[in-house]
C-alpha cells in the first residue's frame, strides 16, 4: 500500500514541472516582443523565475542589443608575455 501511495505521489509531483520550452540568447535577439514579455515575467516574480534559463537568455539578449546599439566593440585579449615592440 505505501508503494502505491508513493508511485502516485511520485508521479503527480513529475507533472508539476515548467512546460515552457527554454530559448536560445539569439532566438531572444530576433524576437523582441517575446524577450520584452519574457522580460517583464521575470521582473514580476525574481524570486522565482530569475535563474531560470529563459530569464537568463533574455537578459542577455537584451544586454547584447543595448551593446550593439551603443557600438560597442569587444576588445582583443592582452598577451602579457609578449614585449612591446
């Protein structure tokens, strides 16, 4: 009797997870409307949803564009062994 209390317990908890297919920082840079309403979601509930993986992806997509806007250009990598000619 317990092992079926336990199995049904069990897979009711499965079900409870988040159904929300996880999207691409570049799917987000392509969507506006959807990474602003993703966005949005996440600053309404940051405890929650601030770490999930959509909320991640859109922010960086947000941060990516507000970049590309500003012109930003990502700098080379300083080679501290070589001497300077």
């Amino acid at each position: 009797m317990k092992n079926i209390v336990l199995l049904t317990l069990l897979a009711i908890l499965a079900g409870c997870g988040e159904n929300t297919p996880v999207q691409t920082v570049d799917w987000y840079k392509e969507h506006d409307a959807e990474r602003k309403e993703m966005l949005a979601k996440c600053k309404a509930d940051p405890g929650r949803l601030r770490e999930s993986a959509n909320c991640v992806n859109a922010q960086q997509a947000d941060n990516q564009k507000a970049n590309a806007r500003r012109g930003w250009v990502t700098p080379s990598a300083v080679d501290f062994g070589k001497k300077g000619d």
